[in-house]
C-alpha cells in the first residue's frame, strides 16, 4: 500500500476498497494472500501422501501492498515462490500442508523460507479437528464458494484455465476476508453437520496473546 500525502502534509493511507488499512508505521508490510490449483486429484496420484505429484495448474496471489491480484501458471512457479519468499506474511489455508508441498518440485520446500500463516492448522490447534474453507465462509462471511478441487481439475483438462483461475481467485478472496474478519474481532464461525453455528478464536486476531498473532501484528501493526 502507498501512503499519500494530504493538503495539511500528514500522511495517510490510500483507501483501496476491502483492503484491510495499514497503520502508516507499517506501510511497507506486504500480506501476500494464497492459493492454487493442480493438475491431478489425489486418485490419480496413489494418495494423499503423493501430494508433491498433483502438477502446479496455476496459482493466485493478492498483494496488500500492491493492492492486486497477480495469476501464476506452472511455467510461472519460481517467479510465484519469489513472491511468497518477499512477503512480510503469507495467508492460506491449509498451505503448509498442501500448496507448499504442491510446489516443492518446482522451486524446493517453502515452508521454511516464508513467513506463513496457515488458518487451516491455527484452526485444528484450537479445535481439535480440521474444517473447510467453504464451512468457515458460509457461517461466517454468509458466502459460499462456486465450485470445488475436483471441479477445478475437469477444468484443466478441458483447457479452461479461465474457469480454473476465476475459482482459484474467489478462493483467494474468501480467504483474505475470513483473516481479516479473524483479524479484527478475533473469532470465527463454523456451521456443524446439524447446521448449528460455532464459534472458534481467530488466534491471529490483533486482540489474541499468542506467537501466531504476533507474527500477525507484525505485519499488520
């Protein structure tokens, strides 16, 4: 994000839309928001132990600090680490376990050359058991998502990248909106099987005493 100057000479920070506001002390922090897509599913792999052969399809990224949306395809993997790798905090969900090992036989493991924050495992520590993206949306965002993995895979094979990169962006953005929203009233709501509607700490939240938000609020101010 860019600071402007105002008529009385303060700085103050551009106003994009939707985009969570950054004290002007933090202005160069840089949340880089995740996610991709592949090529196989896990039946065509041998398992979920094979995630490293699901073949990068294409990745999205959204840059605070660019206040944009950049599209990543397979040839394009080492120019998307580089982003992830310049951040000053990467969010995803479920990215330690998935899209970092998704990429590792295009640019290497990440894990430990990003600074990441994974919703998907700060959610399993509090609660025990893991949730989807699509749950946490609906009950908490009333917004569901469009379609699914498998979906997104029939598209690749049938070359509409199109499609592939239009699911892979509203997931992006479902994503950033359920961090922020943990970020700034520090829960998060779940739907159960009976449809009942929980509430589970957003441990990032700026109110939260914890390592995870730390990490957070460092980026974040």
């Amino acid at each position: 994000m860019v600071a402007k100057a105002d008529p009385a000479g303060r700085r103050r920070q551009a106003n994009v839309p939707g985009q969570l506001q950054i004290p002007a002390e933090a202005e160069q922090a840089d949340i880089v928001y995740f996610d991709l897509e592949t090529q196989k599913l896990f039946e065509d792999v041998g398992g979920t132990r094979n995630v490293a052969a699901l073949g990068l399809a294409l990745a999205v990224t959204y840059s605070t600090r660019l206040g944009a949306f950049r599209t990543f395809h397979e040839q394009d993997a080492e120019a998307l680490a580089r982003q992830l790798q310049e951040a000053s905090l990467v969010v995803g969900f479920n990215i330690l376990n998935f899209d970092y090992r998704v990429l590792e036989p295009y640019v290497g493991p990440l894990a430990g050359r990003t600074r990441s924050l994974d919703m998907l495992s700060e959610i399993q520590k509090v609660l025990g058991f893991r949730l989807k993206l699509e749950t946490l949306a609906r009950a908490t965002l009333q917004a569901g998502k469009s379609a699914d993995g498998v979906q997104s895979v029939r598209w690749f094979r049938e070359g509409r990248l199109d499609l592939v990169e239009a699911y892979c962006r509203q997931d992006v953005e479902i994503t950033r909106q359920l961090f922020e929203f943990g970020y700034h009233h520090g829960v998060l709501y779940y739907l159960d099987r009976q449809g009942n509607r929980h509430s589970v700490p957003a441990t990032w939240g700026r109110q939260q005493q914890n390592p995870a938000s730390g990490v957070a609020r460092l980026a974040l101010g």
